[in-house]
C-alpha cells in the first residue's frame, strides 16, 4: 500500500507495510545510496525506495546480485555516506562475505533482514531462524553487528533511523531483523522527524573522499603486517563490543511483576504472545512478558533483573525457530533460575503460533 | 481482543480485495479506532485469489495473526470455497451473489448477505467498484463505523493520481448502503 502524504503535518497517521515505512525512514535518515536486489518478502522496500529515491534526487540502485548490492554498501560506506541494504534471509547469507568485510574494516551501514523460512531457499513465511546469523556475526571473523528487532510499523519507522545512527556512532554494521509478518503488516504510524540519537558523532575522518591536501585515507580489511596488526584490531573491536553492550541494551517489559510465569519473545511472536498473556491475564493469572528490542546486544541485566524479583517463577521462550534466542535467555538466567525452569515453545520452517496456541501452552505450562 | 473485529475480505485480483481494505483502514484512521492489516503475499498469481484481513479495536491491537475472521467480504466463488470454513459461526457474511450461486451457501452457519454486487456495478459504469458497494452493505449491517468516516478514509486512498475516482466510489458505497 502507497504512502499518503496528503497533509503536511509531521505527525499526521499514514498507512503502510513495515516494509515501506523502513524505506521512508531511511530517507528521513539522509540515507544516500540504497543498493538491493528483490526478493519475497522484503520487495516492498526497493519497490518504495525506488519511487523515492529518485523524487528525493539520492541513489536507487537494483544491483545485479545480492553479492553485488552488499560490496556497492561497502564501496559507499567506504566513501563516507549513509548507505542501506535489504533481502530476505537466502539473500542475508549471499551478503555475508561483504559484512564481513565491512565489520573488518569498521564501517557503518544498515542491513534489514526480512526473515523467511529455511535453511536453503526454504519459504517465503515469517520466520526467526536467522537469529544466530544476525546475533553472532554471520560471516567469517570475530566481529558483531548491532540488531535491532521491531515488533510494529511504527518501530520499523523508528528503529531503521536509530540503526543508522548507532551504525554511525560506533562504526559497526547495524541489522534490523525484521520478518515476514510485521514487513508485510499494514498498520497507521506517525511519520516523526528525524532526530539524531547523539547530539555529536564521530567524524567520518577515515573517508575516502579524495585526498588532495591531505594524508591518504586506506579501507582494508586484510592485515599481514606487522604480525599482530590483525589482532590490535580485534582487541580495539572487542573493546567497542562490550563499550556498545554498556550503552545500548534496549528491552520491554509488561506485567513483570510478581508473576508466575514469563515469557520472553520478540518481533511479531512477542505481539502473538501478548495477546495470549492478556487473555490470561484477565482470568486472574500471573503472566508477564520480556521482549529484547536489540537482540545483540542481547539485554541480559535487564532479563536477570526480573528474574530475580520474581524467584521462582518460570521463563518460555516463545520464537519462530526451534530455539536460538533461548541460548541466550539460558546464558543469561544460568546462575539463577534452574535450567529445567527455563522452556522453550517454537518451530521452524515458516511456522508461526497463534494466540490461541499460546495460550494453551501457557495453561498447560501453569496447570504443572 | 474480545472486542476486536476481524475482517476477512477475498476475491479474485483484481476486484479490488487489497484496495477495499485501504480504504476501510484509513476510515478507521479517521474514526480514532486502531486498526492493523495483512494481506496474503508471496507465490500470487493474476486471477489467483486475494485474501486481507483487517483488525478493527478501540484498544491497543495485539496479535496481527487472527484464528477467525468475525466479518467477511467475499468477492467470488472460490474464495468461498476456500475461506468460509475459516470464519466465526454466525459472523455476518457479505457474499457477492453476481459470482457466488447462494444456493451452495445455505448450509453454512453463517449469517449471509447477498449482494449482486458485480452486476450493479457494471449497470454503474464501472465493474470495479464491486468491492465498495459491498463495503457499503457490511457497514449498513454491522455499524462499525460512521459514513462519514469511510468517505474521508477514500479520499485518502482516492489521493493524488486518482481522485478522479473518489465521485463513483462514493456512490457506489451509498449505492450498497441504501440496500439493506
């Protein structure tokens, strides 16, 4: 569904997929240049940053392969502008050679993930099995990319503007791992003004952007000399890794307190599961949920917080693949809640729950 | 959720499945009502059947995965086929009957509505606003929003290009209000 700029308030309500609003965000982001490639089901964001794109005179390109789209991010990340990409999940594993790169040679740029279901070509349904690709790196290397996990419109509208300022902030590749469901949902949204996250960001003095009268600027990522060059870097990234696990960890919390049981879930699932817990809720039972907005950084203070003034209480995992994101719950609660209280309730494949599943599953969970 | 309203609106593409729930959408914009949509995607066809379902609440709308569609549009025969078992027994259900023969819809435990939609519209001028006409029966029939509201929600999605279209869509929305 097109955007309706009928008013020229700033907070009128427009309707549009998550897919769209991710594009007119990008835009109101001062994103330059958007390199992508089509695929189901994430098209509606080149398809709506090509009509754009060319009205607002920036640089719309459809690459002639996922691996191209992603070195044209490098190239243009490398010359100092704001530069986005999207696919959906086959099209995510083309590009992660490229993210590799681009981690390696710390630059910024934003990656959006539509994840469908697989492994291989697998389906065009939401999926969220590409957590640990987005969490852990992806491609080769030690390195991390900030991502960001949207549950609305209007989250894909905010989060894909943050993504770039975080990106820009600490130089490193941010993600918003998206899916199926809340791309392809139509919702009203307020198209708020761009505010920079930081009121000053680090300037792009590593650009190459023509070195007349001053030093060259090299982007690389291979380093042979002097032997330990590679693991300075590594040191210096790991360094900014735990700098950004310090200062971004973005979470949600409803009907955490004194509850019996929690769930933990985010994107799409964690609006399935909320209105499960509130049926639940009305009938009198202590249901709450946690929902991580940055899955990596992975909020485990704040998770192990409501853990411990609950006591007692059990966690469910709820995701949209057989148990990645659990890991991470795991990890965090391990010293303090019995792993055997820690459940897990998903599958993978394009499977997605339903309110009523859910809530037969957390009866079934409160009746032991 | 119990106060939320589903609706399941199906036809062939083309007959203007997607376009109908726009317009029903931004009406519910205008109304202060929260509403959230989804329409099928993927491996569609021309001529395949469309699907969208709209979620209409007064209060903060959950899960965009519905169980059961409470209200439908139904467009054409095969879409009958394929999603009447999916909705709520005794959901009010607006059948195009210029597609739909409502001899095979007796059976169901469904709260029918005829409309010989397709052939008004062709006697309108326009075959495509079918769909609005049927718009027009479900909101006589059920309330859930104002006239008013639907009109100021097309000419949102009637904008820029294709204002031109709003006047016919108007009438035929009266057109399926005035028929019940």
């Amino acid at each position: 569904m097109a955007a309706n700029n009928s008013t020229g308030s700033d907070t009128v309500k427009v309707l549009m997929k998550g897919n769209e609003a991710v594009g007119e965000a990008a835009i109101k982001a001062g994103c330059i240049c958007y390199f992508a490639y089509p695929i189901t089901p994430q098209t509606e964001t080149p398809e709506y940053l090509a009509k754009r794109m060319e009205e607002e005179n920036l640089i719309f390109l459809q690459a002639e392969s996922e691996l191209a789209a992603i070195n044209m991010v490098y190239g243009a990340s490398a010359a100092g502008v704001r530069v986005m990409t999207s696919s959906s999940s086959p099209g995510i594993s083309l590009k992660q050679e490229g993210l590799s790169y681009i981690a390696g040679a710390e630059l910024p740029c934003v990656i959006v993930n539509v994840v469908r279901g697989g492994p291989g070509l697998g389906n065009i349904e939401a999926s969220q099995a590409d957590y640990f690709q987005s969490t852990r790196g992806g491609g080769h290397g030690d390195y991390r990319c900030i991502t960001l996990a949207p549950n609305s419109v209007q989250e894909c509208y905010d989060m894909t503007m943050q993504a770039f300022d975080l990106s820009d902030y600490y130089r490193v590749p941010a993600i918003i791992q998206n899916d199926g469901i809340i791309g392809q949902l139509v919702e009203p949204f307020e198209i708020r003004p761009y505010k920079p996250m930081f009121e000053k960001f680090p300037p792009k003095d590593w650009a190459l952007t023509g070195c007349a009268g001053r030093k060259p600027n090299v982007v690389r990522t291979l380093y042979l000399n002097p032997p330990d060059g590679l693991e300075q870097l590594n040191r210096k990234l790991d360094k900014r890794y735990k700098k950004i696990h310090d200062e971004v960890r973005w979470s949600e919390e409803f009907n955490c307190d004194s509850a019996d049981l929690i769930i933990v879930a985010y994107g799409s699932t964690s609006r399935i599961a909320k209105s499960a817990i509130k049926r639940h809720n009305q009938n009198g039972k202590k249901v709450g949920m946690f929902r991580p907005k940055t899955l990596w950084p992975w909020p485990d203070v704040e998770l192990v917080k409501i853990a411990q003034k609950n006591k007692g209480s059990k966690i469910l995992v709820i995701e949209m693949s057989t148990g990645q994101m659990l890991e991470d719950v795991q990890l965090s609660l391990m010293d303090i809640v019995p792993k055997t209280d820690i459940l897990f309730y998903g599958m993978g494949g394009g499977w997605n729950p339903t309110p009523d599943l859910i809530y037969e599953k957390i009866s079934e969970i409160l009746k032991k | 959720m119990d106060n939320e309203t589903s609706i399941l609106i199906a036809g062939f593409g083309g007959q203007g499945v997607i376009l109908a729930g726009n317009v029903l959408a931004y009406a519910c914009i205008d109304a202060g009502k929260n509403v959230c949509a989804m329409a099928s995607y993927g491996a569609e066809v021309r001529g395949g059947t469309a699907k969208g379902v709209i979620s209409i609440s007064d209060n903060e709308i959950d899960s965009p995965i519905i169980e059961q569609a409470n209200l439908a549009i139904i467009m054409n025969a095969p879409s009958y086929m394929k999603y009447a078992k999916t909705i709520r027994p005794n959901s009010p259900v607006i059948v195009n009957s210029s597609m739909i023969d409502l001899s095979k819809t007796k059976k169901s435990d469904l709260d029918i509505v005829g409309v010989d939609a397709t052939n008004l519209a062709i006697k309108m001028g326009n075959i495509k606003v079918a769909n609005i006409i049927m718009l027009g029966v479900m909101i006589k029939k059920t309330g859930i929003l104002e006239p008013q509201s639907v009109f100021n929600g097309m000419k949102r999605a009637f904008s820029k290009g294709k204002r031109g279209l709003y006047y016919i869509n108007e009438i035929a929305f009266r057109t399926g209000y005035d028929l019940i």
